[in-house]
C-alpha cells in the first residue's frame, strides 16, 4: 500500500493546483493572480498529505472546493489586454487540472489503483501545461505545482 501511495505522490500536487507564493502585493494582474494563488495554497497545504488512497479522496474532496473559490476569484481578475488571449488559455487549463483531481477523487474512492495512476499521469501533463502558461503570464506563485 506504502509503494501506491508514493506512486500517487503528485496527486497532492494537483490538489495545489493553483500552487501560490507568498503574495508581491502589487497591482499587476501576474500579481494580484499570485496573491490568490497564494491565499488558497495555504488553505489546500493545511490539508496535509493522504497517506492511503482513502484520505486521498477525502482531501481531494477538501481542495475541490477551495479550488473553486481561487477559480472564481482569478476568473473575476482583469488581465491587461495583451495577456487576455493567454489567461483565458490558463483558466482552462486550469479548469482541466480541477476535472482532472475530481476524477482521481472518484477512482481514489472505488480504490481503483489502475484508473488513478492513469489519470494522475494524464493530470501531471495538464499540470505542466498549466505552470507553462503561467509563466508566460509572469507568474511567481501561480506557475509553481
């Protein structure tokens, strides 16, 4: 069960999905992004780390909502106008990355191991895509899972 569990490690990381740091305080959209990134990264490291497939849906049920709440905030953030194309993009991806954990919460629930380990695989490429579409926003918190 320990080896699962290891082999599960980054599906904590896309519970982070919006992976934050600690906030620059300034106006900028990359900053104002990374100041909620940082405010719900908080809350989703609060959480702690599954240690069996069964605490990770439950903490996989803890983060969903909290990730909502950062979507919905990073949704209401007016990017400037150059940048609005390539936020747009990032909210998707980001979107896909909370689809993505609420299907490792529904296999983690019916402990289907081979079904997780495909989607934490599939996961981890969108979290990819995410954290680089960050960056090209200028992210310093929002970009980092």
């Amino acid at each position: 069960m320990r080896g699962t569990v290891v082999s599960l490690r980054p599906a904590p990381l896309l519970l982070l999905a919006v992976a934050l740091v600690t906030g620059c305080g300034g106006t900028s959209y990359a900053a104002k992004a990374d100041a909620v990134c940082e405010k719900y990264t908080k809350q989703t490291n609060a959480l702690g780390q599954p240690k069996s497939i069964s605490e990770l849906a439950v903490i996989a049920d803890k983060t969903l909502p909290i990730l909502d709440r950062a979507a919905k905030e990073l949704s209401a953030l007016d990017p400037p106008p150059d940048k609005r194309g390539l936020a747009t993009q990032w909210l998707k991806q980001f979107a896909t990355v909370r689809g993505d954990l609420r299907e490792i919460r529904d296999r983690a629930r019916t402990a289907d191991k081979a079904g997780m380990t495909a989607v934490v695989l599939r996961a981890e490429h969108d979290n990819a895509k995410a954290n680089e579409l960050g960056t090209r926003l200028g992210f310093k918190v929002c970009n980092k899972n």
